[in-house]
C-alpha cells in the first residue's frame, strides 16, 4: 500500500496527537517526580541544555541557548544553584562573567527523568503491533536526535 506524502501540517497534527499519546503514558509519574526533584519546566528545559553543553556558559550565553530573557534565565540558575543541580564559578580570565556547569546531581536528576520517559515510551512500544513497531522504527532511522544532531 503506497501511503501519499502528508503535508507538513498533518505530519505536525500526527506528531503532536503520538506526543500527547506519549506524555499521557507517563503524565502523572512525570508531575510526581517534577514535585519531588522541585523542578518547574523552564528549570528542567535550562538543566536539559545544561547536559547537553560541552562548555559552561555565562547565564546570557545560557539564556541565548534557551531562548528566554536574562531575568527568566538568571532565576532558573538561582533555583537550580540552590538545589545542587548547577554550580557557578568565575571565569579564568574575567571575574565579572560567572560560569555555569551542571553538577553530578543535576545529571542525575536529568537521569531519573529520561529513565521515566523511557518507560513511558516503552508502554506505548507495547501497545504496538510487530507491523507497526518495524514501520516506526523504519520511519525514526536517521531522523535527528540529540546524539547524532
């Protein structure tokens, strides 16, 4: 059966009707574990990026990154500085600039997240027949993910 390319719209309707599938799954473990680590969505989203950085940005680099303004950024830091999650320090060769990295409990926290996700999706890939588990996972192949994008 040939199936006609979707317009970007539909593939977009699609998408967004399997994510809410998806988050569904998992919705009120995901709130359960968001209350228990004390994490608000912009923190979570600014602790993502953070694992996924190779450097340790400025708080603008990092609001930049995230795409909200300086004041939202620097008070997700302050949050997530208080919980252990980031560490700021000064910059080697400027004092006035204050680096960020995410700590071992930041990680961690990201960790136990992913892991729920995780098996969240894999409820949903339970649900599936063998058919549609192989033409999803035909479909995924090389589309970009944050380890080859």
């Amino acid at each position: 059966m040939q199936v006609s390319p979707a317009s970007t719209r539909e593939l977009a309707e699609n998408l967004l009707a399997l994510w809410k599938y998806v988050a569904r799954e998992a919705g009120g473990e995901f709130a359960d574990l968001m209350d228990e680590l004390d994490l608000s969505l912009p923190q979570l989203k600014t602790l993502e990026i953070m694992c996924a950085r190779t450097s340790s940005p400025s708080v603008k680099e990092l609001s930049e990154s995230v795409g909200c303004s300086l004041a939202n950024s620097s008070r997700s830091v302050d949050a997530l500085v208080r919980r252990g999650f980031l560490e700021r320090r000064e910059d080697e060769h400027d004092r006035r600039i204050k680096r960020l990295t995410v700590t071992d409990a930041g990680r961690a926290a990201v960790a136990r997240i992913d892991s729920l996700r995780l098996r969240g999706l894999e409820r949903v890939a339970e649900n599936l027949s063998v058919d549609q588990r192989t033409r999803l996972a035909e479909a995924l192949d090389g589309l970009p993910t944050t380890t080859n994008a």
